[in-house]
C-alpha cells in the first residue's frame, strides 16, 4: 500500500518532496562512486555561477526562486568544500558577490560529463512516464506564482469559517454581550471613554430608537461579537463598537458582521456608511478596505467623537 498515492491531491506535496529526495540519494551516490566532492542540491547555484561568472546572493536568490537564507546556506556549504568564493561588491559594500573558486572551475571539467549522463537519463525518465513532466511542473509553477497555495488554502478556510458564523439581530437578553465585548476591545487596545459608557449602557435608547441597528455574531452557540449602526440621518449612517471576542479573532466574524451591517444599510435605504478607525488597528483597517471602504479626505464633517480619536472612512452605498 502507498499512503501517498491514495490521498491523492491531499499529499501532493510529500509526493514531490519524496520524488525529490529518491532523485537527489541516486545523484549523490553517483557523486561518490565517480569520487566527486559534490551534492546534488548545490547543483542550481554552481551552474548560475559557472553561466554568470560573479552573481550577488539577492540576484542569484531571485534567478533561482530560492530565499535569501537558503542561497546563503547553499554558498556556505559549497565554500567550506573550496567550491565557491565571495566577496564585497566593490560599488556597494553591502552586497556580497559570489564566484566559483578556482577549484570549482577546475571541477567543472569532472562534472560537465557527468551532468550530460544525468540529462540523457532523465530525459529517458520522462520519455518511459509518458507525458510532458516538465511542461506540466511549469503550468504548476506559473498558477502558484499568480496564486500561492497559501492563499488558496487561506480562501477556503475563510470560507468555512464564513458559513459557520451566525448574525442574529439586537434583542434585549443580547444587551450584555454588547457591552462586554466592547468592554474587553477597549480595554485591550485603548480607554474606556464616557461616551462609550452612555452607549454601552444603554445600546436600546441610543442606537435601536433613533433608528439605528445591532448586531450580533454566534458561532458554534456562543455570542464573540458584535456591531452596530448608528443613523445620523436618512441617507448616512455610522459602523461603530465593532468587537470580537479574542478567541474568535481569525475566524471570520468581524468580517459576516461588517457585510450584514452594510446589507442593513442598504435595506435601510442608506446612501454611505461612515467609519472611525485606527491605523494600529491592522486587521480591521485591512478588512474595512476589503470591503470597499476608503479613507475620507480632511475637508469631511465628520470628526472622530472620541478622544482616542480615529482615522474616517466611508463607503458609498450608491456604488453597485
């Protein structure tokens, strides 16, 4: 039984990776047993030096697709063996160019032969595998350069995460949770203020009866957060006391809460919905601007209502 082969799409990362390691154990037996000092994995670097002569570490770390790190473990190992030599750009101190030593050029004599025996096998190898291989690893590589496999996975998580949060509106065994959730945002980030306290107080008069909303996320049976909307006048209304529990942070929350609020906007009949946010605020500026929102100039009526102050954004609901 091969467990790799089973799981499918799931391991096709160890599949590679195991590919990898059965290729480059044959390549450094045949190292040995043709009593050549070399590894199979230095192959890439030695050959860029061998073609460009003097490369720094960034431009060779970028020619290989390789990180900064590992172009420079790669160049220490193949140094302290005598292959390769650097030196400091003599234009820019701070960049350190490399160079095959003069026993690497010396070895390229040993090694070229040998290298056109493992291009002719591996070119048998694909031939007996019947497809294009490496034409396919390139489509791989160009669709994971336009998109990562980090942000497909992320993307679907999110996803997962999305559909499993609930939005329930304001009811009144809701009021202490509003005011605990915000209670533990501020608290963690700033102060809490008098006009915070008026409001969290009393959530019904000041928001639900001049004609504003709150709402509240549940996830897996538990209330993590919250979020409400404050109606100036028929046309604008305010995203405020946006709070999320710390252990549902990341799981996509903040994010149902602020679409259900822009949707009741629009319901409402709102032309724009404005905002006060902190740049120290990362997350939920990245997720503002996710949403469409944008920083409003100074020349605006609007001003921050705390003394903790706050960036204004707005998002024009009249835009499809």
């Amino acid at each position: 039984m091969d467990l790799l082969r089973q799981l499918g799409p799931l391991a096709v990362a160890s599949r590679l990776r195991r590919l990898t390691e059965w290729l480059y154990k044959d390549g450094a037996r045949i190292y040995r047993e043709q009593s050549l000092d070399f590894e199979p994995r230095w192959f890439p670097l030695f050959y860029l030096l061998k073609e460009s002569g003097e490369i720094s570490v960034t431009r060779a770390a970028r020619a290989l697709g390789l990180t900064h790190p590992a172009v420079n473990q790669i160049a220490g190992e193949m140094s302290k063996r005598g292959l390769l030599e650097s030196a400091s750009d003599k234009k820019d101190k701070r960049k350190r160019l490399l160079r095959l030593s003069q026993k690497g050029r010396k070895a390229l004599s040993v090694l070229e032969p040998v290298w056109k025996d493992f291009n002719a096998a591996a070119g048998q190898l694909l031939s007996e595998a019947g497809t294009d291989f490496l034409a396919t690893v390139g489509r791989i590589e160009d669709a994971l350069k336009e998109k990562g496999m980090y942000e497909r996975v992320t993307q679907r998580i999110k996803k997962r995460h999305l559909k499993k949060v609930e939005i329930l509106n304001y009811q009144p065994q809701f009021k202490k949770y509003f005011k605990s959730l915000n209670y533990e945002w501020l608290k963690e980030y700033f102060e809490v203020e008098k006009k915070d306290v008026e409001i969290l107080s009393r959530p019904y008069e000041k928001i639900i009866k001049p004609g504003g909303f709150i709402l509240f996320a549940r996830l897996e049976g538990k209330i993590v957060g919250t979020v409400a909307l404050i109606k100036h006048n028929q046309e604008i209304y305010e995203l405020t006391k946006m709070a999320v529990t710390g252990d549902a942070r990341g799981k996509e929350a903040g994010r149902k809460l602020a679409l259900a609020a822009i949707r009741k906007a629009r319901e409402a009949g709102a032309e724009k919905i404005v905002l006060f946010t902190n740049l120290k605020l990362n997350a939920a500026y990245n997720l503002y601007r996710s949403l469409g929102f944008i920083e409003m100039s100074e020349k605006q009526p609007w001003a921050a209502p705390y003394l903790r102050g706050g960036l204004p954004m707005s998002l024009d609901l009249k835009k499809k």
